[in-house]
C-alpha cells in the first residue's frame, strides 16, 4: 500500500471512530431515567395508551429509535391527532421521559419459546378454506 | 337496593301482617327495646289512599268472600296476557319487580308455574334489558322483559337505546296504573310513556283492552323481529292486569303471522353480482349481517366464490366471517378495492366519499335503507354509494350467490383463485407479524392483554365455546389468538358505543349459549361491570354459567388519553388527566366482589405465571354449570 493511501485510511478510520463516539454520547440520554419513570407513570400517564414499560401497547416505544431531538419535537407537535400535544412541559421532563423509555430493556421472548403463540400460528397455519363453491 | 315502590309493598305487607296474624306480643317486647320510629307504619286507610284501592285483586277477594263457584268461573286478566305471551315463545322474562306489573308477575308464577317464561331476577332493569339484549343475539328471538312504570322504564332506557343501535330485538312490558291516586303511584304513571323512550323503541302501544293487548302483542313482535330489528314495547295498565273477567268472555289468542324479511331487489342484485364478478379487486366488508348458521355459511360461500377479501370491521359488527379463514382481513395496504359492497354498515360516508373521488365503486346492501326514522343519529352521515339496495343482506345473500355463481365462467375461476391466493398469502403473513408482535411484555407486571386473552384461548381451544362480551378494547388481540369459526362465537358489542353493556349482556348471551351446551366466556373491562355489579348476583342465583374475566386496568383509559389531549391542545398543563378518569387508591377487589354476591372467583392475579391456574380452576366451575370471575390486573390495553 502506497503511503498516501495508507494516511488516507488512517484519516478515515479516525473521522470514523470520532463519528462514532459522537454518536454514542449523542445516544446517551441525558434526561434522569428514574424520574422519567415516574412522569411516564404517574404524571403524564403514558402508560394509558403504551403500557407500563413501553411495549404492551400502541404504538409500542420499546426499542427506542427516536433520537432525542427528534423525540422531543415530536411530543411538541405530534403529526397523528390520537397523540397529545406536549407544548407546555418542561423540556427536561421530555428528557426524562425519553431517557426512562431508553432505559427499559425489551422484554419479548422468541416467538417459538412461547408455546401459546407457536400453537396459535400453527394453527392459523393449517386454517383453510371451506372450499364451498 | 329496595326501590321507593318496594319500600312500599313492604310496608303495605307488615300493615297486612299487623292486622291479620301475628302475636301481639313479640311486638310489645320489640316496641320495648326499639325506639318508637318517629313516622308511624301506613295503615289500611293509608294503603287504599296510595294505591287507590280498592283495586282489582280486593274485588277478587271479595268475590272470594261471596263463594268459590264465582272465583272458577272468572280468571284474573293477567291470565290471559300470558297465554298470549305464550303464542310467542318466549324462554325468559327478566325483571325487576315492580308493583305496576304485580298481576303479569302473579300469572307467571303461578299460572303458568314459572316455566315459558321463567323469571330471572334482575337488580337494576338497565341490567334486566341488557340481559335481554344479549340472549337475543345469542338466541335468535327476543326476551321479554317487563319493568315498572316511569321510573323503571328511565331506569332501563339505556340499555334500551344500546339495543336500538344494535339493532336487536327486544320485548319490553311496562306496568303503569292508568287511573293513579296514591302519591307513589301518580309519577310512575303518564299521559302517553312511550314518549320517554320512543326515539329508541321501533314501536310501542298502550293496550287499553284485552284485545288490543293481544293484538299488539303479536305487532310488535313481527315489528321486532322483522329487519331492521329492534326493541318494541308494550305499556300495560296495571287496572288492566288485575281484571277478572269472565271464561266465557276471554277473547281469542290470535297466531302470530309467518315471518319473511325484506330481501334486496332482485335486478339491482343483479348488478351488483355483475360488479362483483369484474371487478379486479372487490372487497366484502359485512357488518351486523350473520346471526345464524345460514347467513354465517352465506358469507363465506360468498367470499371464497368470489376469492376476496372480507372484511367484518371492528365496533359495530357482528362476526360475520371466521378469523382464521385466509380471506379474513382488507386485503392488506396495497389492495386497492375497485369495488366494495358493505353490507349492514350503518355509516359508509367516508369510504364512499374516497372512492368515489378516486373513480372506484362502493355499494351499499343493508335493511336500514328500508328504516322509518330515528331521532339519534345512528345512520351515520349520508353516504354517496353508487348503488344501494333496500333489503336485509342476509335474506339477500343467497340470491346475489346465484347470481354471482351463473356469471363465473372457468377462464374467470382462474383469475379469481389466482387472486386468492395472493389474498390468502398477505393475510397469513400479517397474522404472523402481528402474533409475533405480542410476545412483547409477554411476562409483564400488570399482566399484558395478549397474555390474558392468550392463556384463555389456550385453556378453551378444545371447548365449543362462545364469547359473549362486546369488542372493548381487546377485540384484535381476540380474533388473532382464538379462531372464531362458528357463527356464536362472538356475540357482537353493544351497538350505541355505551359502557354498562357488557356484564349483563353477557349473562343473557350465557343463558342462550348454554342450553346449546356451549362454553360462555366473557372479557369484561372492570369500568363496564362497576355499572351492573348486581349481574354477577343473578348469575349466581339463576347458576348460569359463565366465566367472567375481569381486565381490570383501573381506569377509564380512552378517557385518560382525550383529557391528556384536550390539555396539552390547550397548552395548560398535562399532569392532570387521572383526575375523574381513574379507577384506583382504592383499587377494587373485583374477586372479593364476586365472593360478595355468592359466585366463585379468583384474584386479583397480578403475576402472568399465576393466571393459567387461575383459569383452570375457573372455568372447572363454568363447565360444570356455574359463573366463575377471574380478576385479572392488566395492562391498560
């Protein structure tokens, strides 16, 4: 490899790990998770509509793949009029909110492990037509 | 709860019991240690000035007094209303007794020996009428259900709209004393009662005489009974009830008229099975369409003739099309249906509005374009269809299969099972991806609702089972996790989108599925049975079996996300929406409820590994002919 290559991928290689710290310090909340938790629940009621930990209801926010940015201006103006409007709350319990959402780890079994839901597609699956005509 | 008039016909009895019998002793001895009440007991004077006596039944007794021969050959009236009844067939009367309706009462308990009907005792008439509304629909035919006069009618009102919406049959007897002259009796009685509930009632008569009664008896239940369905009523003065007349003079018991609905027009069925056999991509979406095993069996004929999707929708639906068939479902996102026949759909604006604007066609079959009136606003906003035809759609359906059948040539039943087939293949992968989706806080604490619904469904898939309770906000997780492939297997919700439905509908659904030896189910929200608590009383006295699970998610949660909205558009403050719409501190022990009002019952289960056992040891008791109730705490929704 030529020298000028070789300082051309060292350029690139350190950008890139830069990049990547950068994201993931951007990826670190910065809100306070534990009282996240307790706007999530008992303040803001959340749960109402996406479960105690995120992921039982609709749409579910467990894994979360909002940056935080992003999650903040949503609750600011959510497109979807089913979605409250978050206008007048404090950014720092949006934070909070979203660093607790971050936090839960997701609780979801492989599908084959669960035997109700195996059984379920099993069934479904030899489900057939009547075949009346 | 002892009502106003009970309290009374409690009283009128301890006067009774004052002067006929009795020691005379006892009483001094209590009057010794109870204080003397400040408001002395009515007296018989005061009993003939409240209920206007002398009344029917005191011309009895004196008739009695006369000589027995005068008694045998007269009867009370009320005898011959119950043979009239008889003519139409029904197995039940719920009620909550009432004074007003006291000679129909009488009759059918000793008359008839409380058989054809039997009485089911109801503690709130709105339970007694939604009771009647879900054996309608689980039975076929109407329930009579017989309450007091005003306040017992106001008092059922609601379940009688919830009916009205639904478009299901009932049959509703109010007693009311024509002459009033007592203070209780004047404001239970009313120059025309119908008109407190006539907005929701398909008809309704005062029958002044025998004949009138008889007469509008068998009106009003061809009236109920023809489609559009609905709730009927008869006012039924009580002077009337408690009559005696004659053997010689009882008028005659009519027969009641053979039945046939009102069927589409047989050239505009026509083209819609023209429509339908060309189109690309045709869409079937029923509604409250199939409530018997033809029409059920209509559908999918139907459906695989034409290898389409069908579509029976969500709220205000009927199951109408087995869950797990492969053209259940809209075809996913990319079908675009050029033409899609609704059938039974009450508001088809907005999908006929889109489509027409993008050059596709929508029809309309439905019973409601044949409809008179309605005061609430249960048609839904006007619907520019392209075409609609005035007919029930199921007495329909087996002419538009003809129909269909005579314009599907071999080069078109290619093209057909080719679609369905790609139909077939993009509703199984969206049964795996939604079914997969669920196993997210599968092991969640409150229990998640696919957990709840998934344990059910695993326990009862070898029972022939029916679900007796409305969609909530459970009925996705439902149809993917239980395949509801017999026309019972859902009873449908409760039509006017009304909270209270559920618990006693259910029990009325439960009576009807098991004398057919089915398994009732119910998944009731815990805010539906704090309306009507005193069902699961009459479950357990009347030993109807059914099992009761409680998705107890201690609030009204739609309404906690429209508060949390209406604040945060009005930017003040979003902290507040649990004020007025939770159900909590304290939280209620619906289990220990249950245990109040003398049924079994289990919980309240919070862990997920508990409720399978929960379940098992339930419906043990639901199997072997007994209500059961699992509190079961979960997830909102």
């Amino acid at each position: 490899m030529r020298p000028l290559s070789i300082w051309l991928v060292t350029v690139v290689v350190c950008f890139a790990t830069i990049d990547l710290a950068a994201q993931a310090q951007a990826a670190r909340p910065a809100g306070d998770a534990s009282r996240g938790k307790q706007l999530f629940e008992k303040t803001y009621r959340c749960y109402a509509c996406h479960g105690y930990d995120g992921q039982t209801g609709s749409p579910r926010l467990v894994p979360m793949q909002m940056t935080e940015q992003a999650f903040v201006a949503f609750l600011r103006k959510p497109p979807r009029e089913a979605m409250p409007r978050f206008a007048d709350v404090p950014e720092q319990d949006l934070t909070a909110v979203y660093a607790y959402i971050k936090s839960i780890p997701v609780a979801a079994p492989p599908a084959d492990s669960v035997p109700i839901l195996r059984d379920v597609l099993q069934r479904r699956g030899q489900s057939g037509q009547t075949r009346t005509r | 709860m002892v009502g106003r008039r009970d309290f009374f016909k409690g009283a009128a009895a301890s006067a009774a019991g004052l002067v006929v019998g009795g020691s005379a002793a006892p009483r001094e001895a209590e009057a010794a240690v109870v204080p003397p009440p400040s408001v002395r007991p009515p007296t018989e004077a005061d009993m003939q000035a409240e209920f206007g006596l002398p009344r029917a039944e005191s011309r009895g007794l004196a008739l009695q007094q006369e000589g027995a021969t005068a008694v045998t050959e007269s009867e009370p009236a009320s005898d011959y209303m119950v043979d009239v009844l008889k003519k139409l067939d029904f197995e039940y009367a719920a009620i909550n007794p009432g004074s007003a309706f006291v000679g129909l009462h009488e009759s059918f308990i000793t008359y008839t020996g409380n058989k054809n009907p039997e009485l089911l005792t109801c503690l709130h008439e709105e339970a007694a009428i939604a009771l009647s509304h879900g054996y309608a629909k689980a039975a076929g035919k109407p329930m009579l259900a017989m309450v007091h006069g005003v306040v017992g009618l106001l008092h059922g009102s609601m379940a009688l709209f919830q009916a009205w919406a639904d478009r299901v049959p009932l049959f509703l007897i109010v007693g009311m004393h024509r002459n009033p002259t007592g203070i209780v009796n004047l404001p239970h009685s009313a120059q025309d009662l119908g008109t407190i509930v006539r907005d929701f009632v398909k008809f309704d008569d005062e029958t002044t005489t025998l004949e009138r009664f008889a007469e509008s008896a068998m009106r009003a239940y061809e009236i109920a009974m023809t489609p559009p369905r609905g709730p009927v009523m008869l006012v039924v003065p009580t002077e009337l009830q408690e009559e005696r007349i004659s053997r010689g003079q009882r008028p005659r018991v009519p027969e009641l008229a053979r039945l046939t609905p009102p069927v589409g027009d047989p050239n505009a069925v026509r083209e819609v099975a023209r429509l339908l056999v060309n189109a690309e991509t045709p869409l079937l979406m029923p509604r409250k369409v199939a409530r018997t095993q033809q029409g059920w069996d209509a559908m999918i004929e139907l459906g695989e003739l034409l290898q389409c999707p069908v579509d029976p929708g969500g709220y205000g639906s009927w199951q109408n099309f087995p869950t797990w068939h492969p053209l259940w479902g809209n075809g996913g996102s990319a079908y675009r249906p050029d033409v899609t026949v609704a059938m039974e759909m009450s508001d088809m604006s907005q999908l006929a509005r889109t489509a027409r604007a993008q050059g596709r066609k929508t029809i309309s079959i439905s019973a409601e374009h044949v409809f008179g009136h309605s005061n609430i606003h249960d048609y839904g906003r006007y619907a520019e269809v392209d075409l609609m035809v005035a007919g029930d759609a199921e007495a329909t359906l087996p002419i538009l299969i003809e129909e269909v059948k005579r314009l599907i040539t071999a080069d078109k039943r290619r093209t057909l099972d080719e679609r369905g087939a790609r139909v077939a293949a993009t509703h199984r992968e969206a049964h795996a991806k939604y079914v997969d989706g669920l196993r997210y806080g599968w092991d969640a604490n409150p229990i998640s609702v696919p957990r709840m619904v998934g344990e059910l469904a695993e326990q009862i898939k070898n029972d022939d089972w029916a679900l007796v309770s409305g969609s909530q906000f459970t009925i996705e997780v439902q149809r993917r996790l239980m395949n509801f492939d017999r026309h019972y297997r859902y009873n449908g919700d409760n039509g006017g989108f009304g909270v209270g439905y559920d618990t006693p509908a259910s029990l009325g659904a439960a009576l009807a599925h098991s004398k057919r030896g089915r398994l009732p189910i119910a998944i009731v929200g815990d805010g539906d049975l704090n309306f009507s608590p005193g069902s699961l009383w009459t479950a357990a006295h009347h030993r109807i079996p059914l099992l009761y699970v409680v998705h107890n998610n201690r609030a009204y949660h739609a309404e906690v996300m429209i508060v949390q909205r209406m604040s945060g558009n009005r930017g003040r403050g979003s902290g507040h929406a649990h004020v007025g719409t939770t159900i909590d501190n304290p939280n209620i022990n619906y289990a220990q409820m249950a245990k109040g009002y003398g049924m079994y019952s289990e919980g309240p289960i919070e862990n997920p590994k508990d409720l399978a056992a929960a379940y098992s040891r339930a419906l043990e008791r639901v199997r072997k002919g007994e209500p059961a109730l699992v509190d079961v705490v979960a997830q909102p929704r």
